[in-house]
C-alpha cells in the first residue's frame, strides 16, 4: 500500500507517476469549511471504495469495495446527526445523491476527512472520485480520469497527502 502526494496545482504523484488531477473550485485550504468549494489539506485516509456495478466491474483495490445503490446518499447538514457519513435516501436533511446520472461517482473513494468524529461546518462528502471532461473543478474532492483512478486503485492506493497551497 502506498500514498500520493497531491499538489495544489493539480499534480498527483504516485509510485513515481504523475497524473493530472482535478480539485476544489476554491482550491486547497488548511481551514476547510462547509460549501466553501476547498480540497482540505492534510493526510486523507482512503477508507473505502464504491462503484457502479451497472457501469464498471468491481475495480481492484486493497481496501473494502462496496456497489453503490440508488439509494445511496452522503449527508452534507451540519445540523444533522447523520452529517458527512452514507445514508440511504429519501433522507429529510441536505443531502448528496451518490448514484449520479454522469459518470463522476461511477468510482467514489471515501477519503478520511472530518469523520472520526464529524465536527459540524468542518467539510463533508470529500473523495476521490471520476474528473469531469476537461478535467473541471471539483466541489471540494479530488478527482482523475477512469483510467488513471483505476491504476492507482490497483497499485494499492492507501491515501493521499494534500500540500497546502
């Protein structure tokens, strides 16, 4: 198992490779908050990985993979007890809806951030997860092209370091 380094200009190390890698639209912050659009800093632990069982085969990896569901939800409320940990929908609080029409959530990494335990406001629904064309801003995660997600999940992804800017 190994860790990559991510860059705030966009540069993702790993096992000597580097790949091009999306981030927030805010970039990277040492105070991550709630809807600020920021990729925290720090050493995110890869804790899981979801796919698209409709879409992809189960993809290698060293940690725990699960399919996603249609009723998989991440809840991003401060104000409820269920805030930056899976749900299943409906769910009464604001919420993200993880089985997406594109194809961005096709591979989604849970990342270690603010959840042992979550602080309400601290930043939630951060992964590692499929870039947009064009490789656009992000909402916060960090994101890679299918193929470069699928190689440094097979290599034995672990987690990634996030530098400050």
């Amino acid at each position: 198992m190994a860790w990559a380094t991510v860059f705030p200009d966009g540069r993702f190390l790993f096992c000597g490779r580097v790949f091009r890698c999306a981030l927030g639209r805010t970039g990277v912050s040492t105070e991550k908050r709630e809807g600020d659009g920021a990729t925290p800093a720090g050493a995110l632990v890869l804790r899981r990985l979801l796919w698209r069982a409709d879409r992809l085969e189960r993809p290698l990896a060293v940690v725990p993979a699960a399919p996603l569901s249609p009723a998989a939800g991440w809840c991003d409320d401060p104000g409820d007890a269920a805030y930056n940990t899976e749900i299943r929908l409906p769910h009464s609080a604001s919420h993200e809806r993880l089985w997406r029409e594109d194809a961005l959530y096709d591979l989604v990494g849970v990342l270690g951030w603010n959840d042992a335990p979550p602080v309400p406001g601290r930043g939630s629904a951060i992964f590692l997860h499929v870039a947009a064309p064009g490789h656009t801003p992000t909402a916060g995660c960090v994101a890679l092209a299918v193929p470069d997600l699928l190689a440094v999940l097979a290599e034995g992804l672990a987690g990634l370091r996030v530098l400050p800017p």
